[in-house]
C-alpha cells in the first residue's frame, strides 16, 4: 500500500490515478464498515461509492491532523447518519455474535441472540449505535472512533459500555 500522504499530495497535484489508489487501498474496510451497519450489499455499494465521492470533492480540506483512515470514517459515518435518517432508522445493523457479552451455550442459541440483538438495535440512541459500530464491529482503538465521531475518548468509552449494558439488559436469556 502507498504512503496515504504521499497519494493525497499527488491527487492534489493533479494525478487521478493517486485518488484512485486510495479508493483501492481503503475501499474494503469501508465496504465492511457500510455492511455492517445496514446489512445490505446494495447499501453497501452505494453508500461507500457515496463516500469517496465526498472524499474526493473534500480531500483538500484534509488537514492532516489524524491519520487519512480517521478522516475517512468519519465521512462514511456522516455518510451512515443520513442513510438513516432518510430511512427513519427501521434498521440500523446486523450485528456479530462476538459483541455479545456472553457467549451462548450452543450454534443455536447463538442465532437466537443474535436475532434478539438485531432486534434491539434499533432502540438504540445513535451516538451508542456508531460507536458499536465503530469500536466494537471495526474494532478501532477508543482514540480513532473519538475522532471519527468529533468527541472524547471518554465520550465513547461511556457510549460504549452504556449500549452493551442496554443490550444485555434487553436479551432474554433463559
């Protein structure tokens, strides 16, 4: 992979194909990213193509005080919000087996949960559904979704712990 620098300079400069170097070099994780959140591949497509468009009519405004993939999250984030917004929130993402807590006792309790969780998904406030998103389904550090999401570190420790604690609270575990 290139230097993101060195690519943003060049783009900068004039060079197309710099641009689309890093569209190659990141468009997997925000591929992941956009899936995770909506659960549809047609989503997928359009919001992470919806992403680089903003990136790349922005990308002289990057002022290179985080690293080119924080400042990329926080546009596909942006671009998540009005996703949502525009759909009311009916779904927000399918969420792993690996965010539950506790691990269920076999495949498929497992599945159940996993249905229960995604079923109360929704419910929460979209501040705690991006940084499950971010920190626990891309697993970045506290810092990067701090960043991402424009707040402090804090903020998404508390965010974060908060939305686990009101998942388990809404399982029913038998």
């Amino acid at each position: 992979m290139k230097d993101d620098q060195t690519l943003i300079d060049r783009f900068l400069r004039g060079d197309q194909r710099a641009f689309d170097q890093l569209v190659l070099n990141h468009q997997e994780k925000v591929r992941q990213f956009m899936y995770r959140a909506t659960g549809d591949f047609d989503d997928t497509n359009d919001l992470a193509q919806e992403a680089f468009i903003k990136v790349y009519h922005q990308l002289h405004r990057f002022r290179r005080q985080s690293a080119f993939s924080t400042w990329l999250y926080r546009i596909a984030a942006n671009v998540l919000s009005t996703h949502f917004r525009r759909r009311s929130f009916r779904q927000w993402l399918p969420l792993g087996d690996r965010l539950a807590a506790d691990p269920a006792p076999n495949p498929d309790d497992a599945a159940d949960l996993r249905r229960e969780l995604l079923a109360q998904l929704p419910r929460l406030p979209a501040r705690e559904r991006q940084v499950v998103i971010l920190r626990g389904l891309q697993e970045l550090p506290v810092a990067d979704t701090a960043r991402i999401l424009g707040t402090s570190e804090n903020v998404v420790k508390v965010a974060y712990h908060s939305a686990r604690k009101k998942l388990r609270g809404r399982l029913k575990y038998d």
